[in-house]
C-alpha cells in the first residue's frame, strides 16, 4: 500500500504536525510505502497532486488554526478538489491537533473533513482529534507514553485499511488532567503568554501583535 501523509502545518518538517506523523509512520509494517507532501510551499502543489496521486491512502494531519485550519491546508484541499478523479474511491484520514487542551475544540472542523471527503468522493475512515499538542516540539516521546502507544494502534489500523481503535482515539483525545502544583503554577504565572510572546518576538512580529490590517478606518 502506498500511503501519502500530508502535513497541513505551515511550520513543515519542524512542526509537532511532523513530530505525530512520525510516531505512526516509525510503526508501519515495510509493506507499506510511504509518501511525504507538505502544504507550506504553495508554488509546489501542482508537482505535489503528481507525487501524492498514485497513493491508496491520505492521512491529512493539520493543526487547529483559530478554530478551524491554517490557510495553507485548506488551500492543499483546494488544490486535491481541483484534481478530484486522483482521489476518489480512495480512504482518507485526518488528525486534527490544537494547542488548548480540549481536543473538543476541533469538533466543527472535524465536521468539515467528512464534507471533504464527500466532497472528493473519498472514504473517510476517521478523523482523530487531540489537544495539547503545542508542547510535543518541546518535550521528549517518554512525556506522551500513552499518546504515542495509541498512535501506533492507529498505525496498525491504517495500515489494514480498518476502523480506528476506539481505546486508542479515546487516549489521544483525552485531556491530560495536571495536578495541584502545575494548576497553581498555570493560574498564578501567564505560561502561554510568555511562551507565544517569545514566539512573535523571535519572528518580529511582537510590535504588530494587534494590528487590525482588514479593518476599514
Ligand atoms: C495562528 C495560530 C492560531 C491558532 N489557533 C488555535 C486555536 O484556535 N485553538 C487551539 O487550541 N490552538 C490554536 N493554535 C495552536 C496550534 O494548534 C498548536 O500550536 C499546534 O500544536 C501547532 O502545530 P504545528 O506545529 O504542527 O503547526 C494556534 C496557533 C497559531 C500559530
């Protein structure tokens, strides 16, 4: 089988989109060959639709982009519309990662990856939703013990074309539960906003954080 997985983070190959790709892909049987695109270089999708297209089976990994997903990925989804008889008849699977805990964030978009499919006259044998996954480029595979064991169950399902694991997708969609220090640590000191504040400066763009460039005077 020839499995295509799309990574719809604009981040690419240094994204925690990568990191989850890589805990299903180190899993698979070698009868299974498989394909890498990635949505960040919009100028490569035609290439792209020619690489991916002889595949059986897409797994779109994308992260949660203000409740919905980033630009770049919908824009991939796009161009696979525009080259519909490439897909169709074929299975798809999502995985849809957020930052916040809940994994229930991605309920709305998840309904959107079913239209998709539809869409594509695709099969769509499951869309996977986690939360807390901002920290997976921070933190070593040991921290997600049981997250990266229910992913390799996923492998295996992809890999005999077959339903998710029901135990398995109610791990990965679990909310990790902190305890009494890290609560106190989280309501006392603003970690995120120190985190992603990092962030914008590293990409300068810490001044302009509350620029309102599509509203009229
Ligand atoms: C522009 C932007 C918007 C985001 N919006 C949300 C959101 O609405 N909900 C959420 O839980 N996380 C949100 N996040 C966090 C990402 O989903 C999270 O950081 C994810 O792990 C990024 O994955 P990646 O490294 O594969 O791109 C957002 C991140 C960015 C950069």
């Amino acid at each position: 089988m020839k499995l295509a997985v799309i990574n719809g983070s604009p981040r690419g190959r240094d994204s925690n989109s990568s990191r989850i790709a890589g805990w299903i892909t180190s899993s698979l049987e070698g009868s299974v060959e498989v394909c890498h695109a990635y949505v960040f270089n919009i100028a490569r999708y035609d290439e792209l639709m020619a690489k991916i297209g002889g595949c059986d089976y897409y797994l779109f990994i994308f992260p949660l982009y203000t409740d919905s997903m980033p630009g770049l990925s919908k824009a991939f989804m796009e161009k696979m519309e525009e080259h519909k008889p490439l897909f169709s008849g074929k299975n798809i699977a999502f995985i849809i990662h957020s930052g916040f805990p809940e994994s229930s964030q991605s309920l709305t978009v998840e309904r959107y990856t079913r239209y998709f499919a539809s869409l594509l006259g695709m099969n769509c044998t499951g869309t996977i939703k986690m939360g807390g996954s901002e920290i997976i480029r921070s933190a070593p595979d040991s921290f997600f013990k049981d997250k990266v064991a229910a992913f390799q169950k996923i492998a295996k399902n992809i890999e005999r074309s077959e339903p998710f694991d029901a135990k398995a997708l109610e791990i990965i969609g679990s909310r990790k539960r902190h305890g009494a220090f890290f609560n106190f640590i989280f309501k006392h000191i603003d970690i995120g906003g120190i985190y992603w504040n990092r962030i914008l400066r590293k990409n300068k763009a810490y001044k302009s954080r509350f620029d309102r460039p599509y509203l009229n005077d």
